[in-house]
C-alpha cells in the first residue's frame, strides 16, 4: 500500500483520481483485476515510460481522461518489460477509442468523430448515410458520404461492431471536424441501450481526443518488436483524398535524428504531385523502413521508427518489420500465422518453390462471394484486377486497397496480362511502368466518359478586337535591363476572364452533379489544364471573375512553372468547377474534350485561322478577319442543350467584343 502511493505522488496523481482507480486497501487494480508490479528501476526510466504512455494514450484517441489512461497503463505495466503492456480496463482489443465500462452507465461504446478527409478540410457536409441503426459493420465498410471543400469523399470503417445511434441527421451542413456522428458497440445486444443517446451523456466522453480520420495513426508495433524499447511507428499518410499509394522523392532526416513537430521527414510524390510530409510529434528518428525511392508504397506502410530517448536508437538496428502492408488491419496479424507454418509443415509436404500456393484458397466465402472493401472492389473494378487472384490481408480473409495496389504492381490477375507480357514474336517494343498520376488521369478520364453523357456545342467567333486589345495592352509593358517585359497577356488570359463572366451570368452552368441534388457553386474557380512531364494536371485560379487580365495573366504563368516541377500544393489543383482546355499554341483549330468530375463543363479552345468574309465597306468586295472556334463540353444530367447554348452565346458577346468584360 505505501509504495503503491509513493508510485502514484511521483506520476502526480489527484486524491480523488487516486479514490476512483483504487476503491478497495487491496494492492490489486480492480479494473483489470491484474496484480501490479511497481519496481521501477529509476526516476529516469519512469519518467521515460511516463512519456510514452502519455503520448501513446493521445496517439490512439482514447477516450478516457489522459491522466488516469497514463496512471492505468502503467500501473498494468509489468516490471522489466521492454514495451508498454496493453491498455486494460475492459479496453477493445480492436479498437483504439472503446469507452471503459466502469466509467460509464452505458455498455462499452465508440465515438466516431467527423474525419478530416483532406489537409484543408474544416467541415463538412453528411451527403448521405449508407447505413443504419442496428447494422453490422467491418473494415473497409462504407459509412456515409461526406461533401468536403473539395469533392464528395467517403468515409469508411476502421473498426467492427454495430451501429448503436447516429448523432448528425442525413443532410447537415458545416459539420465541424471532430464533431460527434455515430456511435459504435461491440455487440448488437447493446444497441437499444443507445436509443436516446446524445453527445456528452457519459463521463468518459467529456476529454476531447483528436477525430478519428481514415488517414493513417501511429500503428502499434508489429508482432516481432516485443523485445524492443517503447517507440512508434510512423505510417505512410494519406496526403490527398485520392491517395492510396506514394513514392519516397527523398528523405529530409537521417538516423539518429532529432525532430519536432512540422520538421520536414521526407518529400512524398502523390498521385497528383510532390508534397513534404511533417512531423507530429517530437522524438529520435531510429530507423527508416523504406529505402529512398521507393515506389507505389501503400498508405499505411511503416515509414519511420521514432523514440523518446536518443540512447537507445542503436537498440533497433536490426529491427525490421513487413512493409509489403499497411499496419493496422491485418498488418501485424497477418504475419503471427507465418511464424507457426514452419512447424506444421513437413520436408515432404512443401511445395516447389516454383509452384506458390494460390491466392484465391483464402479469399472466398462459403458462398463463393470475395469478401473487399468498397475501395479494393472500385480499384479492382478500375484496373481489370480478378480479386480472387488478391493475397488478401485484412481482417477475415477481406481483400483490402493495399492487396490490388500489390497485385497491380506484380501484374498479378490483370486480365490483359498474358497480352502484354507474351508480345508479339518478332516487335521490338519498351513497357514505360505506369506513374501514379498517369493511373490517376486514366481513372479519371475512364470515370467521366463512362459515367457522364457527354454532348459538344461548338462555335466560331471572331477575335479580331480581342487582338488588337490584347496588343494594345502589352505595348504598355516596361521592359527591365535584358529587355523581357513585366507582363505579356495571352489570348487564354482573355479567355479565362471572359468564361468566368459568361459562369456569372449563367450561375446554371457552374454546377456539379451530386447524388440526390445538383449543387449550385457560389463561387468561379477555374480549372486550367497544364501538360506536365508526368501527365495532365488542372491548376486553379481561384475567383477568376473578381481578378483582372493582369492577375489571372500572373496567376496562371506560376502555376503552369509549379505544375511542370511538380511542386502544386492539393488545394492549387484539387476542385474547380469549370475547366478550359487550350491546343490552339499547337494549331489544332478544333477538339472536343473530356469533362473532369465532378465539374459539370469543359470549354476546348482551338487556334485563331485567318478567314476571308463579306467586306463591310461599299467600295471592298472581301475582308480578312480572325476566327476561333470554342467547343463547350456539357454534363447532360445537369446542363440542359439550351443553356449550353446561351451560355456559349455570352461567351462570344465577351470575346467578340472584349470591351464589354470591362463594364
């Protein structure tokens, strides 16, 4: 009794959290019912683990009072263990966030907290909920589908159970992230306990930890690191809502490192472009997973060993861990039955090492059905993947996305595998490996041709006022000491402008298509295509209707430069809600192009040809004028023929006759 409250006066325990933890004079901790061994060694060694365990706690969102979940994970800390125990106190093995029982009138429970599903999102909107009161969900399994500040995202399981309530009704709007929407239960005996449940009824809920977003956390160690000082793992993070796999451009920090929160780790090339990953926390660097340059590393995959302690970086010189799997569901789990496999197995009964098992022994169901998450399913679906030929990893047998990205990698079940791989006998041919962004643009492309009913209005207008404007206006340029002016308009900035009024006037155009409504922007952001080295990419200049000539002329010349060295931040190029696609530089006169969802039109803008017409004046018989031929690509479903048409008539008002943009 006396050393168990001198433990607790040194971790700075309050009297009453110490009555609460320790109910009976018994030496035994009543919510675990495990005997407690407090021989620490050291003040520095309790202080160490104090800190881990505090940072572990915040780390894993629990929802339990940060100072009793530090108090609890120690006191269940058994003497001279190299890791932190497992949390106990009736904590889910499965999840990271389940309520203590003894803490609360209501069964063991989980929070689910509005994700944030993009680096900018503040809030967001519930789209539409894809289950119910009472359902049976798992991994991967779609929740609801969340309208963010940049597309319609959604949001799916990381954990097991039953839903017990819904907090935030289908439809709300600004839904702040971290904002309490659904409640989780273990068992679905437990679900009717929940019928009048509200945000902030039980005691154990009244700490705020961060929301529980589908990007990846620092996962617990893997199965091998039980002899191992207390460290993290630090996982690849999801660093766009499209992301599922990246490349190590080049790592920013070494072993033995110190970093702190917003310390560059490394430089990550997305789907979209090169994007810095920070740190969060503060520690040692003791080991990188990964060597640099990398490619198509899942999201989830360990990246980085970090500790408290720099002495004891040499500790994990040899530690290594499975980074073929993101870590979390199955990611540990799926390494624990190849330890015992060996054993089993006899010489006699092993296979040659040609012959590998199949894949697809372990991902059907009795009723023949492969069981995926909703993304394995789409990604498969996108890239011609049979999933039963998938190692599947997550939990049950269930083919997660990080099974198709390694089949799509090894080539594994593509349908047009045998095609590709044979060739033809005699043809001399070079496989350039697809990059991520050219996935990217080829599931895009196939999405929107698929899925949206296209139709083209194409018109020609006459721009010879716009060059003579456009003229007028760069011989006002200064010019510095090498002679290059301070700015040169082009013939898209005018464009760019005029669309952007032409949208104002026609509000009816700048929509999307969302799944029970047609959304209405409030805003004109234009979306500019821009050829780069790795593939098509769409900048945004932003308000394009309240910006000059001159800025939207700046604008675009910066973000072409950072789309070409691939160094555009998401929000540059990730929305919009009216595209314009210019070949005109390279002479084609005219083209049709693809829409690019969820952006209801896209305007193709052709070269200007010299054309002889009717003369105006009485004494000449011909005049030669400047044509440009504009072709408006229009989502069907929410841009009807005649309002494609008006608008396309707005458009050449303003084109034809540039003078008017400044009214």
């Amino acid at each position: 009794g006396s050393s168990m409250a001198l433990a607790m006066s040194g971790l700075g325990m309050r009297r009453s959290l110490l009555a609460l933890q320790l109910r009976s004079s018994s030496s035994t901790c009543s919510p675990c019912s495990t005997q407690p061994s407090l021989s620490f060694t050291s003040s520095a060694s309790l202080a160490s683990k104090t800190r881990i365990a505090s940072r572990r706690v915040s780390a894993m969102n629990r929802n339990i009072p940060r100072t009793l979940a530090r108090s609890l994970t120690t006191l269940c800390q058994p003497s001279g263990m190299g890791r932190l125990a497992k949390p106990a106190c009736n904590v889910s093995r499965r999840s990271r966030s389940w309520i203590v029982r003894g803490m609360s009138s209501l069964p063991e429970h989980q929070v689910l907290k509005m994700p944030a599903l993009s680096p900018t999102m503040k809030t967001g909107n519930i789209a539409s909920y894809k289950i119910k009161v009472g359902d049976k969900v798992s991994p991967g399994d779609l929740l609801c589908e969340i309208e963010t500040d940049k597309a319609t995202i959604g949001w799916e399981s990381q954990d097991e159970g039953y839903i017990a309530a819904i907090l935030m009704p289908e439809g709300s709007q600004d839904v702040p992230v971290g904002k309490e929407a659904i409640v989780l239960v273990e068992n679905a005996a437990d679900v009717p306990a929940f019928a009048n449940y509200k945000p902030g009824e039980d005691s154990a809920a009244k700490a705020e930890p961060a929301p529980a977003a589908p990007q990846p956390k620092h996962s617990a160690p893997a199965a091998n690191t039980k002899s191992y000082p207390p460290h993290q793992l630090l996982n690849m993070p999801a660093l766009s809502p499209t992301m599922t796999a990246g490349t190590i451009a080049g790592f920013k920090v070494k072993l033995g490192d110190k970093i702190s929160p917003g310390d560059l780790l490394c430089d990550i090339e997305t789907d979209k472009a090169t994007i810095g990953w920070e740190s969060q926390d503060e520690g040692y660097i003791a080991k990188i997973l990964v060597a640099e340059g990398a490619s198509e590393v899942a999201v989830g995959v360990p990246i980085f060993v970090v500790v408290d302690d720099s002495g004891i970086v040499p500790s994990f010189q040899d530690f290594t861990v499975d980074t073929t799997k993101p870590q979390g569901a199955g990611g540990a789990a799926a390494k624990a039955p190849s330890s015992e496999q060996p054993k089993a197995a006899s010489p006699s009964s092993q296979a040659p090492k040609s012959a590998p098992a199949p894949a697809s022994q372990a991902v059907e169901n009795k009723g023949g059905r492969v069981l995926a998450s909703p993304l394995a399913k789409k990604l498969a679906k996108e890239n011609g993947i049979d999933l039963r030929s998938t190692t599947p990893t997550g939990p049950h047998n269930r083919v997660i996305a990080a099974d198709v990205l390694q089949a799509i990698e090894s080539g594994v079940g593509s349908s047009v595998q045998s095609a590709s791989s044979a060739g033809v006998a005699g043809v001399d041919y070079t496989e350039i490996p697809h990059s991520n962004i050219r996935k990217v643009i080829a599931s895009r492309l196939l999405q929107s041709k698929t899925t949206i009913p296209h139709y083209y209005l194409s018109m020609d207008v006459c721009v010879d006022d716009l060059l003579k404007l456009r003229d007028q206006l760069n011989s006002k340029a200064k010019y510095d000491k090498e002679g290059k002016p301070d700015y040169k308009l082009s013939v898209n900035d005018f464009i760019i402008k005029a669309s952007a009024l032409a949208l104002r006037d026609h509000p009816e155009v700048n929509v999307s298509w969302m799944e029970n409504a047609i959304r209405k922007y409030n805003y004109i952001d234009i979306s500019v295509a821009v050829a780069s080295p790795t593939g098509l990419i769409t900048p945004i200049v932003t308000d394009a209707d309240m910006k000059g000539l001159l800025g939207i002329s700046n604008e675009v010349k910066a973000l072409a430069a950072k789309a070409r060295d691939g160094k555009l931040q998401p929000h540059e190029f990730q929305g919009g809600t009216f595209s314009v696609s210019n070949l005109g530089m390279f002479g084609i006169t005219s083209f049709a192009a693809i829409i690019n969802p969820p952006q209801s039109c896209i305007l193709a803008v052709g070269a200007t040809e010299e054309r002889v017409v009717p003369a105006k004046g009485p004494n000449e018989d011909y005049a030669v004028s400047s044509f440009m031929r504009i072709t408006l690509s229009c989502d069907h479903r929410t841009v009807d023929g005649a309002v494609g048409a008006q608008f396309l008539q707005t458009l050449k008002k303003y084109l034809s006759n540039p003078s008017t943009m400044l009214l």
